[in-house]
C-alpha cells in the first residue's frame, strides 16, 4: 500500500480533526435529525441562515453553530453571500443508506460506551456494554436492549449481510439440499428466505435463547413454525455439540463476533457434526477483500464496537485470517465466492476432509 506524503501543516490538520471528531459527529447527526440537512438540500444552493432559523422555527445562535461546524465537517459549503448548500458528503450523509445505517448505529449502538475503549482492551471485555446492561456480551442482552437501540443494531446488521443472501441462494440451493443447519441465525432472516426459496426445505435455528425467542416469532407470523425448528446452544460452552444430519451448515456474519480461538472451537464442532457431504457455509464481509476504501473503513470500524459493546475479544478478520482458522479445525475451503453480486461478502465454501 502506498502512502501519500503529506505537509505538516497537513497531517496538523489531521490531527485536530481527530481531536474533535466526536463533536462534529454529533454536529453532523443535528443537522440532519432536526432537518436542517433536508432544508438545505431541498432548498438548492439557495438556503441562508436566517431562512432556516424562520422556516424550521430554530435559534439563530443554534443554526450559525452547527452550520459552522458542518461547513468544517465537509458537510456543507457556504458561499460568500452566505448561501448554504450541500456537499457531496453531505449528500451521502442525507440520502446514502450505507452512511444512514452506520451513523445511527455509531450514535445508538456505540457512542456512550466508546469512552471506555482502553478498559476493554486491557480488561478483553466489552466494558462499554454496561451503559446498557450488565450481560457478559451484547448476544446475552440484545432482546432487552431499548427499542432504538435494538432498532439501529438489527438495521446495522441486515444492511451487511442481506444484500449478499439472493446470490448466496442460488449457490446454497444449487444442489437442493432437503435440511440447513442457520448457526446464530439471530433474527431468522435467512431461514425464512430458505423456506421461501425451497417450498420443501427444513432448517433449524442454532442460537442462544433469547434470539431463539426472536426467531420463533418472526416465523410464526410467516406460518413457518411447521418447517424450522429451534435448538438453544451456547458455542462457547464446548461440552454443547451441533447436532449431527445437516446437508448444509449455515453461518452468517457469526464467526466474526469470536475470537480467533474461539472461531477455531466453533469450527471443530461443526466439523464433528458434519460428514464428506456436507456442505459448511461462511458469509464473511472479511476487510481485505472489498471494492472501494469506504467499506473498508467500516469494517475496521466495526471491530472497534465488537471490543467496546459485543464482547471484548472479537474483530472483523481478512480472508486469509479465516481461512487459515478452518484448516486449524481440520476442515478444508473447496470453494470461495468474493464479493457475492452487489455485496460486501465473501462466501467459503468448507467441507469435511
């Protein structure tokens, strides 16, 4: 990777927008949640401050603050006869789904217990989740979690895996498997798309139990409770073991939120449930292996909410990483899928030696 030089007066530049990101986060988050942000836009290039303070009913000290503070955001841009429009960042920030999804799970999710960054890196636990609850990891709490915080969580995690399931359908089902396995199937997503997919198919639900709870009630209200079952598991307890008979192991998005011994532990239970025929699947937006620097950033951000808020040992891996942790299991890639249509997945296609 090459790194482009830069001044010093630069790199200080750099620096303090460091220093105060946490503040012009928020700046930015005002502006767009009192609909500032929309006004601007809608008003073309031609929105002035007092406009804003008239129209939406706004101290002026407010709007000059966060229009200052969004202008140096590089959010807006403010001509010399004091005309406000948006900027391109502005733009994404208002209308791209991926830059909606992020801010209010950084907002909702993340932002109270990010302070205590440090404590969890020394202590491996996720010591910001305790402006929440006391749970030992997110998993435990996510049912009780408020509403939109739940909300922001669920948006934040479906955004990142649903955009790969209508490809990873196709190959899933290529060899019309009669019985799926959905490791941590959280909310039931992907089960009830295999049962839509396949009016024969059966999948069980492997989880904790309070997503259990989730899932049994997202498929009752689809009529679904004829064709998956559910089994309460706690991977990290070894002594508990994937039972056996699957034709495909599913795992999406799951083995991230591990450490790498763990992953490998999750890993050999698969392989102890599984036969030569059976076909394990993981769904991986892996940091390494996407088209544009942006979703990079995210992934590598989101590492930093599983050591504040999920559990205190986990990140998002490269590729290689992982692939490396399923021969450590004792299984083998026979197949890898990068960046499944219009997604930010990699789907491994493992297999029993």
């Amino acid at each position: 990777m090459t790194t482009k030089k830069m001044h010093a007066i630069e790199a200080l530049h750099e620096a303090q927008k460091l220093a105060f990101s946490p503040l012009f986060f928020q700046a930015v988050l005002t502006i767009r949640n009192l609909g500032i942000l929309d006004y601007i836009f809608d008003k073309d290039g031609q929105a002035t401050v007092e406009d804003i303070v008239r129209d939406l009913e706004l101290s002026d000290y407010g709007v000059r603050l966060l229009v200052e503070a969004a202008e140096s955001a590089g959010a807006l841009s403010v001509n010399d006869a004091g005309l406000i429009d948006v900027t391109k960042t502005g733009f994404f920030i208002l209308k791209d789904r991926m830059t909606q999804v992020n801010f209010n799970f950084v907002q909702d999710v993340c932002y109270e217990g990010a302070k205590v960054l440090e404590d969890c890196v020394k202590n491996g636990k996720p010591e910001g989740l305790k402006v929440f609850g006391n749970w030992p990891t997110v998993y435990e709490g996510l049912s009780q979690l408020p509403e939109q915080v739940k909300k922001s969580w669920f948006e934040f995690d479906h955004f990142y895996s649903d955009n790969a399931f209508p490809s990873a359908l196709k190959i899933v089902f290529d060899p019309k498997p009669s019985y799926i396995f959905d490791i941590g199937g959280n909310t039931g997503k992907w089960s009830m798309l295999c049962c839509e997919y396949d009016p024969e198919v059966r999948v069980k639900i492997l989880d904790l139990p309070g997503q259990l709870a989730v899932s049994r009630e997202n498929a009752r209200q689809r009529n679904l409770l004829d064709r998956i079952d559910f089994h309460q598991i706690n991977l990290l307890d070894t002594s508990q073991k994937i039972p056996q008979g699957a034709d495909v192991i599913w795992m999406s998005q799951f083995l991230d939120c591990f450490a790498v011994e763990e992953i490998v532990a999750i890993l050999k239970n698969v392989c102890q449930a599984a036969d030569q025929n059976t076909r394990i699947y993981i769904l991986e937006p892996f940091f390494d292996n996407q088209k544009y620097a942006a979703a990079k950033h995210s992934l590598i951000g989101t590492s930093l909410y599983f050591t504040t808020i999920a559990n205190g040992n986990s990140k998002m891996y490269s590729v290689e990483v992982m692939k490396n942790l399923v021969s450590q299991a004792g299984l083998v890639v026979k197949q890898e899928y990068p960046l499944l249509d219009g997604s930010y997945h990699t789907l491994l296609e493992c297999r029993k030696p």
